[in-house]
C-alpha cells in the first residue's frame, strides 16, 4: 500500500475512493489481529488446567481490546513500528470498523481449539 499512496493522492480518484484506499490497511490490520490473537489466547487456554481454563466470551473481549490498544497505540503514534505516518482520523475509523467486525466474525463462528483432547485420542 505505501507504493500505492502517492499514485492515489496524485490521482483525480474522488476523496471518498482515496479515502478507502488510504485506511483499509487500517481496516484488515484490525480485523487480522482481532483473529489472530483470539486464536492464541485459545490455543493458551487450551494448554491450561480444566480447571482454571477462563471462558472464551472472556479471551474473545480481550483479543478485541488488544487489537485495538495496539492499532490506536500505532495510529496516535504511542508506540512507532513505521517511519513517516500521518495520523489521519479516517484510519482510527476504519480501525474501529474493523475490531467490530473481527468481534462480530468470531462471535458467530465461535472458534475453538482442543489441542489436549485431541492429542490424547
């Protein structure tokens, strides 16, 4: 995308176009992390005793809240992984977007993981 940015900025694209083509790595960076750390908190609790296994409505709400601390700690410039960002109110929006539906993705397919149950068969 950052090789695209200036091709698009400079392009007679209308600004709601440029707009979405400038914040939907926002959008799928929000919705991938969402994903990917709900995936490893289950795997985590998996490997837990049964007993003090936590409740995956729990691990999905803080997948959600991580992936958003870090795509608004990014975005506000808190923490810097990439050199010359802009901070543009329009990507905090489609970060936002994006938690909710990488929430409402895992809410209905309801991922889990039964890595011991498996091994012991």
């Amino acid at each position: 995308m950052k090789y695209i940015r200036p091709y698009a900025l400079a392009s007679e694209l209308s600004d709601f176009f440029k707009i979405l083509l400038l914040s939907l790595p926002n959008f799928f960076e929000a919705i991938i992390g969402t994903i990917s750390l709900t995936g490893i908190f289950l795997i985590l609790n998996d490997q837990l005793n049964k007993r003090y296994q936590i409740k995956v409505i729990i691990i999905y709400t803080v997948a959600v809240t991580l992936a958003g601390i870090y795509v608004f700690a990014q975005e506000l410039k808190i923490i810097k992984l990439r050199r010359n960002t802009t901070f543009d109110p329009n990507d905090l929006i489609f970060s936002v977007i994006g938690l909710i539906i990488g929430f409402l993705i895992i809410s209905l397919i309801k991922p889990r993981i039964q890595i011991n149950s498996m091994l012991k068969s």
